[in-house]
C-alpha cells in the first residue's frame, strides 16, 4: 500500500506561479512512476507531467514551457514547479503513482485556482 500526500496549492494570479509537492509513503514500496493530474469542472482527469523509473519525463502539451516536474533523490516526493499560470490551469491537481507491481495510486487532491 502506497499513500501520497499532496501541498502546495491554493490561489494564483495569471502569470503567477505555485510549486507543488507530494510524498509517498508506504511499506518497502518501489515506485514505476509518478507524476501529476488534473481535473477542471466538468472535464475528465488528465495527465499534466509524469516520471518514469529510470527518468523519463513526459509533459501535456499544454504545460511544456510553463511547468517543470522533478524528484528528490529517494525518489518518493515530486514536486510541480507551475510558472505563467493561465485560468486554463485552474483544476484539481492529484498525485499518481504506479508501483512495482502495477498498482495504481492516487492523492486526495489539491486546487489550484488561477484568477485575478
């Protein structure tokens, strides 16, 4: 069992920036992948950024350029760097993982709100 905890977000204005971060905790656990979703008000969850074990990053297009993923050296905390926030960001972001084994995770969520 793998939990992840989510922070860092809350109210930003357009062009502004916020940092996320979520950890993962857990019982002799090893982690495929992680990264960060989102879902806006009437939209399905999607993928913003996410790491694979070994290191590759994939980015949705929509971020490229504005929002930078990274890890600490375990390996079990991400963090979301978001800069030049639009009102387009505005959603719930949750942490994913995938262990080892296959298993699927998810955070509880954070907002994150773009306005001015």
């Amino acid at each position: 069992q793998v939990h992840l905890v989510e922070s860092g977000g809350g109210l930003a204005q357009p062009g502004g920036s916020l940092r996320l971060s979520c950890a993962a905790s857990g019982r002799d656990f090893r982690l495929a992948a992680m990264g960060w979703y989102r879902q806006a008000p009437g939209k399905q969850r999607e993928l913003v950024a996410n790491i694979i074990s070994g290191g590759k990053i994939v980015y949705a297009d929509s971020v490229k350029g504005r929002f930078t993923i990274s890890r600490d050296n375990a390996e079990t905390t991400v963090f979301l760097q978001m800069n030049n926030l639009k009102i387009e960001d505005t959603a719930v972001y949750y942490c994913g993982a995938i262990s080892g084994d296959g298993v699927g995770y998810w955070g509880q969520g954070t907002q994150v709100t773009v306005s001015s």
